[in-house]
C-alpha cells in the first residue's frame, strides 16, 4: 500500500508495541463467527509487519494471546491455538523470506508441545535475520513476567551471585523476557479501548500512547502513518523539563 502522508524528516520510533483489539467486533459487524475476525487480524499482522519496516520500525510487539485469554470460551481459546499453530507454521517461511526475526516472549509452560517446538524453531532458523524484529507476546501477562523475573533474582541471591543491595532497575530488566529489546517508543492500541491489559508495564514506563477506534482487521498502513505522525507532535522529556 502506497504512502498517504509525507514521513520525510519525521522522527520514526525504534520500538512499536501493539494491543491488537477489536477481531472479534470486526467479526460480529460482517456476522460472521468470532474465529473469522481473529484470522483477519492475523492477515493484518502480516500486512503491517511489511508496512511497519518499509516506514523505518525496527522493532514491532504485538500482544497475541494474554494470560487471562484462557478465561474465553474453550472453543474460541481451541480456535485461537489452531490459528498459532498454522501462523507459527507460516511465519518459519515468511520469516526467512522476508529477514525478519522472530522471537516470542510468554510463558510457554501452559502451551502445548507442539506449538512450543514449533516457537522454538522459529525462533532458531529465524535468529540470524538482521531486518524487522517481530515480537509475539503468547501466554504473555506483564504482572506474570515480573514475578517470574523477581524469582529469578530472589534464586540469584539465595545462591550467592547476586547481592539484594546490588538490584537495580537494570537488574530488573535483563530478566524481563525483553531483556535484549529496547523499550517501546510508542504503543498503539486498536477499537477505541483505552487501557493497558496487562501488557509491557515496566517497560511502557515513558512510552507514548496511541489510541484508535479503527478495529484490528482494518488497521493498515495510513492507520500506522497516523499513529507516527501523532508520536512526532509529542514532547518526549523523561522527566526533564522542556527546553
């Protein structure tokens, strides 16, 4: 899809985190079955993997499946795995195809095997690519991630390797599941929710914040454009005052 607005000399943010709303709405308004919308969304995560790399993006996240999504209805959560499934299955050739690396960030624990194999091999064939990174955060909870984290450093002192009075927010960082990504520059949320859902908390701490009522399936490059041109009108101080 060609440009609709003019990018040049704007400033492109790094990191691109996205909670990827609205499928099944998208499905209801066409009445169609939920499973509809969600494989939609899937064909839009990959217009907008092309799309956010032919802008400048270096590292795009998008919010998958939470840890409270196996709260849904067992056929629509059995419909969501299958659809991984084939995208995992995919996404090993599109990744190679197009440069892309892949990592998924979660706990994989509660996943199936063989959708845990199929992440792993995805993550293997596709570590060397040097194009977009894409994150796939799967059974992924933010509050989940920071307890997991906090065991690890609580196992690192109890062994000796680490002291409590030498933890730092840096410390807290390299054993977050984004421990070798750059915090996210801006954060895009899809139909209208305004709300974080548990998702990048520590690592949303400066980010800035976009909000559409465009659902996910809709959501397209002039709809990414958008959002980018909002992110340059911000003043990013970090805490310091403006100049």
């Amino acid at each position: 899809m060609a440009s609709k607005y003019d990018l040049s000399g704007m400033n492109i943010p790094n990191h691109v985190a996205v909670i990827m709303d609205g499928n099944g709405r998208w499905a209801k308004k066409r009445m169609l079955p939920r499973n509809m919308g969600h494989k939609a969304g899937a064909n839009a995560v990959e217009k907008i993997i092309e799309e956010a790399h032919d802008i400048g993006i270096k590292y795009l996240t998008v919010y998958a499946f939470s840890t409270e999504n196996w709260n849904r209805p067992e056929q629509e959560v059995s419909a969501l795995m299958k659809l991984l499934r084939n995208y995992l299955e995919d996404c090993i050739k599109k990744a190679d195809k197009n440069n892309i690396r892949v990592r998924v960030i979660g706990e994989r624990n509660r996943l199936a095997e063989d959708i845990i194999d199929r992440i792993n091999e995805l993550e293997e064939a596709s570590k060397h690519n040097d194009g977009i990174n894409f994150t796939i955060a799967l059974n992924y909870g933010s509050r989940d991630e920071i307890t997991r984290a906090i065991k690890k450093i609580a196992k690192e002192c109890e062994d000796g390797v680490l002291k409590a009075e030498d933890i730092n927010e840096e410390t807290v960082s390299k054993h977050l599941d984004t421990f070798d990504m750059p915090d996210p520059d801006l954060l895009i949320r899809t139909s209208g929710e305004e709300r974080l859902s548990n998702y990048l908390l520590w690592q949303l701490a400066y980010t800035e914040f976009y909000f559409t009522d465009v659902l996910w399936p809709d959501f397209d490059r002039e709809e990414l454009e958008k959002a980018v041109i909002k992110y340059n009108e911000r003043d990013r101080r970090f805490g310091k005052v403006s100049e």
